[in-house]
C-alpha cells in the first residue's frame, strides 16, 4: 500500500497541454476518483502515474519512490483497462496467471493467488472458459482478478465500466467499492460518469482543461462548489444557474432576476454584503425547489410562479421545465405533484441552499 503524489506535473503533446500543472496526493488506502468531460487530462494523469506516458515537467512519486524514470512493469501498480484486454485464447485462470508466471512465481505461488481472487470476485466456476465464453460482466470480474493477484500498491481503473450495461454498471461499481474496502489498497479510478463518481470515491478530483479545478469528498462537491464548472458538473440534473443582481430591501437582501426575485436569509447575507448592487449568478439544485403544495410553512418571498414547459414523471418524483420571463428553471418535484405541462404552477426555492457565484472569474461567493 502506498501513497500517490503528483508534483507540478504537466504533459505536453506538441503544443497542446494534456495536463497543466497538476500538484496532488492521494493517501494511502484511499478510493480516490478522477473525473471531468472527455478531454480534461483525466486518463493522460492515470497513464503518467502507470508510466505510460512520460511527463513533460514535474514529479511522480509512489510512496516514498520517485518513479518518473522507472518503468511500467517495475512500478508496482496494477491496471484495468476499458477494454479489458484479455488474452481470447487463454483461459480465465491463464489469463490471470500471465503476468506471475512473466515474474517467475512459483506455481504453488501463482495457484493459490488466482484462486483467491477467483474466490473473492465469485468466478471459480469460470477458471476453464475462454473469454469469448463470458458476459461482459464476466469479462470485468476476470479483469479486475488479473489486477488483484499482482497485490500491487496502487490499483489505477481506467473507466472499467463504461462497456457495461446500466443494470450491470450500478451492481458492479458497488462489487468494486467493498473489494477496495476489503483489499485496503490505494485505487485511483477514471470516469467522465459523474454519478459513479459520487457513488464510489471517497474522494473525488474534478478536471478541466487539463487543470484541476477542485479536490473534496461527494458530499463537500455537491454542497460546496468551488466554481461554476464544479457545480454544473456535479449533479444530475444540473444546478440551474440566474443571472441576478443583489439588491438591498429595506432590512433584507434580495436576488434579482428580473422577472421574480427572492429574499436571501440573513445569516447567508452577511457573507455576500460585498456584492450588493453588482450582477451575480444565482444558483439553485433541482431538487432544492420544491411544489408549494409539499412546501410547510413556505416563506412568501421565495414562491415562484412558472410556466411548465415540460413535464417527466420517473415514479419516484417528476422533473419540472419551468419558465419564468426569460429564464429557463428545472425542478425535481414530489412525484404526486399536480403540476401539468403547459399551466401555471407554484414552487419554492430553498434559499438557504443557494449558491452565488462571481460572474467574472466564475468562483463561488457563497
């Protein structure tokens, strides 16, 4: 088990900048997930930390060990492709076996490996197939044990799900989370899924453009954003974002959206008094707005009424496409909501669960 440290890393493929500058560390025995849109530096980052590239600048460390001149084989790390890349004319147990017998284990050594692994991900009973003879969940389980018998420091899972099914996708990632947790080794996992992002890491790197833009844990990303990206990026479906102004009101502080405005606590306030008179945008999660008939003790000033533009019930609540004057608003509603495409209907918005962000560097005030 090891520690992962990247030092001012970047990588450059001719004049375009994969990764620009990235220092971050990933402790020891952490489930650790990098994610962002296609093309942020995400998988680039895994393969420098493999060795599979080389890094233009700055350092690599695992452990205590600077690794930027060390080769692949010699790193001690394991990694899943997205593609599996089984060996089709072997079988499952050869295919796991191959990189121990290339080590020169002894077969009691490689025998008792393979089939603990087989044991721990359920596939004893597959060890004489081919790979052709597999599901493609058959097929991830065989990959994952060929990882898993390395007993390597650091696993790197390189969107190891992405081939799978939804149905099978959402049992798997949860199979993955407990063998992290029994194995106690330090995984570093690619996605552009944010919702596996959330559900599995313990902590979670957003990338964009090659930079990361912030470093925390699900629960820290959805409820503080760092930026505007973050926040859009995390959450499903996305945080609604209004161009307003900060207005003073008496005693209160209001967001002014022109078409509607709402009061924004005091306490809340208080941190934003800077940006009164200036153009913000305001941020809202779907499902921080509410139907009014669910709404107890609704405060006044933060009821909107909106046109239903569309209307997507999913059994378990229904997605509201409000418009009010100009602005496009989406709402994650109680499923038994009465609301109807093409009326009125009355929601509020849980202020005290407002973002605010400065329109000019796109960080969070709030």
């Amino acid at each position: 088990m090891a520690r992962v440290y990247l030092e001012g890393v970047t990588k450059k493929f001719g004049t375009v900048t994969a990764v620009n500058n990235v220092s971050l560390e990933i402790p020891d025995r952490q489930f650790t997930v990098l994610v962002g849109p296609s093309g942020c530096g995400k998988t680039t980052a895994l393969r420098l930390i493999a060795g599979l590239e080389e890094a233009t600048a700055g350092n690599i460390y695992i452990g205590d060990r600077l690794v930027n001149d060390v080769a692949p084989k010699d790193r001690d790390i394991a990694m899943v492709f997205q593609n599996y890349a089984l060996y089709p004319h072997m079988s499952v147990y050869d295919n796991m076996a191959f990189g121990l017998r290339l080590r020169r284990y002894s077969r009691q050594e490689i025998d008792r490996r393979v089939k603990e692994a087989a044991a721990l991900l359920g596939i004893e009973q597959l060890l004489e197939r081919k790979p052709k003879q597999l599901s493609g969940g058959q097929r991830q389980r065989v990959a994952l044990g060929r990882a898993i018998v390395r007993e390597p420091q650091v696993f790197l899972m390189d969107e190891p799900l992405s081939n799978l099914d939804a149905k099978l996708r959402v049992q798997t990632r949860a199979e993955i989370k407990k063998l992290q947790a029994r194995l106690q080794t330090t995984t570093i996992y690619v996605t552009h899924d944010q919702v596996e992002a959330m559900t599995m890491g313990d902590r979670i790197v957003v990338m964009r453009d090659g930079l990361v833009q912030q470093v925390d844990t699900p629960l820290n990303l959805y409820e503080r954003p760092a930026n505007l990206f973050v926040a859009g990026f995390i959450g499903s479906p996305a945080m609604n974002f209004i161009e307003a102004t900060l207005r003073q009101r008496n005693s209160t502080v209001m967001v002014d959206a022109d078409s509607f405005s709402m009061e924004v606590p005091s306490d809340i306030a208080m941190h934003a008094r800077e940006w009164i008179g200036t153009q913000v945008i305001f941020g809202i999660r779907p499902e921080d707005i509410q139907d009014r008939a669910f709404a107890r003790d609704a405060n006044p000033s933060w009821i909107l009424k909106a046109m239903v533009d569309v209307h997507e019930p999913l059994g378990s609540d229904v997605i509201l496409y409000l418009s009010s004057g100009p602005h496009s608003i989406v709402a994650r509603v109680d499923a038994h909501s009465d609301a109807k495409m093409g009326a009125m209907a009355e929601v509020v918005f849980n202020m005290r669960k407002l973002h605010l962000f400065d329109p000019q560097t796109h960080q969070a005030i709030i």
